[in-house]
C-alpha cells in the first residue's frame, strides 16, 4: 500500500499494512535541524509521514506588521495577532468592539488566490501518493478571535444573537474554503478549532449544543456531502461532549490526549466507526526521553491500539520547536517497524 491506500483504508474500517502516521504540524525549526531546510513537502516526501496537510489557517492570510520589535501584525480579518518562537502566532485583539462594529464588518473573501497556493503545490506532487488535507477552523476560533474570549463567553448570555451572527460568518467562510479545496483535488479536511480546557470544555454542554455545534454539523455535511472526509481536531478535555462531536458525522478525532483526561482506547473501543488519532505525548517523551525510552513507549502505544484497525499514530498535539529531531525519527521508524499488520 501506500500512503494514500493506507489512510483509506483504515478510515473506512479495513485494515491496512500499517498503522498510518499523521501531524497536525510540524515546526519547520525541527525540520531545518533534520533536514538542514525549512521545506515541508520535501520532508514528507523523504520521511513516512501518510498525511500531508495545509499549515495552520492563520496563514491563509495576509498579515501587515504594525510592531516588528514585538513581533505584532494584524490579518485580514482586523484581528491582531505576535509571533512567538512557535509556528501558531497568538491572537491578541478583535475588531468587534461593540455589536454595532458587526454591522459594518466584512469577512476576508474565501476564494482569494492564496488561500490555495499551498495546497494546489501539495496536489501536484502527492495526488493519490499521500492523503491530502486542508486545515481550516469551525464555529469557535474566528468569533473568539473577532471578539475576544472572555467577552464572547458573556455574549452567550447577555447577546445570544451577536453570537449566532459570529458562527454563521465563520461557518459560512470555512464552508467556502473546504468545498473549493475539495474542489482542488483535497481528500479530506481537518477542522482544528479547540472546544476542551484541562478539565472539561470551554464552555458547558448546554452552551456548545446552542451556539457551537450546529456550525460543525454544517461543515462536516458540506464536506461529505462533496464526496470528502472530515476529521475533528480538538485538544483538551472533552468526555462531556464526545457523543455531540461524534454526531456531526466526522471519520476521524484527534487528539485524545490522555494528560487532558482522554481515554483514546476507550473512545475506540465505543465508537467503532470513528477512527482515532493520536497516543504519544508531545511533551516529555518526544521532548526529554531518551531514544531507548521513547521507542518504548511508542511500541507500548502500538500495541495498546493497533488491534482492529481504526487508529493513525500521531503526536498529542503537533511536533513544536522542542521537540528532539532523533525521537522524532525514532517515533516514526518504531512504527515502520512495529506497526505492521499480519
């Protein structure tokens, strides 16, 4: 098989030759320290990486640089945002303001040339080579970053509208973008929006069932309903809203970490058409261990999940700018080598 047969198979519940391997991102400094380059595609053309994927949806749009000391630039959509030694810049400021500034604000154009450039290079060399990705965010990320967190988590109570009218933009945004990428030649797309803290969700249940999760629903059935797959990021702790993010029709969730609380075999194990990414920390094992030790662990994960199929090994969140270049390496050759299928 290869890479593309390979995930196909395992998100349509056949069992492949091995368990496929997946990042959310990969930080081009750990990449430049394998590889002597920054180049994404050339690194996933040499190493056994089965998923190629968009980099994180920020960077789908322009940025002008209002603080260089700082590192600040705001993007097109008016949010204010500083790079830090990370990949992911923080966003600091919206422009919504007040409710009235809604009334005057205009989403960026989802069908501008360079939301595409990325993806249209990684077509061209992996078509039916490797499963291809476009990672795009849902219904939380864009109006936490036009309004800001702590204001938008009141606005569910005190302008329930303000926030229906915030997720409608975002959905109906994303939705263009994932129906042309898909368009392009996209196999699937991963919505990265984040709805789990360290103990639960963001928000409760009953707030993410009203405002958050009819916008996922739509995405994925607009996906699907293109002939694509949709996968589900979303760090954190969400056991209260698994059942409701299931629903929506994703194929694949990632990525149940287990220090936020997550059960990923658990969550395998319940829901056997879902498949699960996942199972390695990308903290001390991938940061601190030693090779022999990490290896270890890798197999033990294999082993814990590998049965049945239905699993893609990936890292707990992404490969960031501390993670040791050799126990990356190590991580991927454990599965080459132990991930097999008889």
């Amino acid at each position: 098989m290869n890479s593309y047969e390979r995930v196909l198979a395992v998100i349509s519940g056949r069992i492949p030759d091995r368990v496929p391997i997946f990042e959310l991102l990969i930080d081009r400094k750990v990449i430049r320290k394998i590889t002597g380059r920054e180049d994404y595609l050339d690194f996933c053309e040499r190493y056994p990486i089965d998923i190629v994927l968009t980099n994180t949806p920020s960077k789908l749009y322009e940025e002008k640089i209002i603080d260089p000391e700082n590192k600040i630039i705001v993007n097109e959509w008016g949010v204010v945002r500083q790079y830090t030694e990370e990949e992911v810049s923080i966003p600091l400021e919206g422009p919504i303001k007040t409710p009235e500034d809604l009334e005057h604000y205009e989403a960026p154009d989802p069908y501008k040339e360079r939301r595409y450039e990325e993806l249209r290079e990684i077509v061209k060399r992996f078509k039916g080579k490797k499963f291809i990705g476009m990672h795009l965010h849902d219904a939380l990320n864009y109006p936490l970053y036009l309004r800001g967190a702590e204001q938008l988590f009141i606005d569910t109570i005190e302008n329930p509208a303000l926030v229906h009218r915030l997720v409608d933009i975002s959905v109906r945004h994303n939705i263009a973008i994932a129906e042309k990428a898909i368009e392009l030649g996209a196999d699937f797309i991963i919505l990265g929006d984040d709805y789990g803290a360290s103990n639960g969700p963001m928000m409760s249940p009953r707030s993410f069932r009203e405002f958050f999760l009819p916008g996922i629903r739509r995405i994925v059935q607009s996906v699907r309903s293109k002939g694509a797959f949709c996968f589900k990021h979303c760090c954190g702790n969400i056991n209260a809203i698994i059942d409701d993010m299931v629903s929506t029709g994703i194929s694949a969730l990632h990525p149940l970490d287990i220090s936020a609380g997550m059960d990923i075999l658990a969550v395998k194990n319940r829901f056997t058409n879902l498949t699960v990414m996942g199972g390695v920390n990308c903290g001390a094992p991938l940061t601190e261990w030693s090779k022999e030790a990490l290896v270890d662990e890798v197999r033990s994960v294999l082993e814990r999940m590998k049965s049945g199929g239905r699993y893609i090994i990936s890292s707990s969140n992404s490969i960031h700018s501390k993670v040791k270049p050799e126990n990356l390496l190590s991580m991927w050759e454990t599965v080459e080598r132990y991930g097999r299928y008889d």
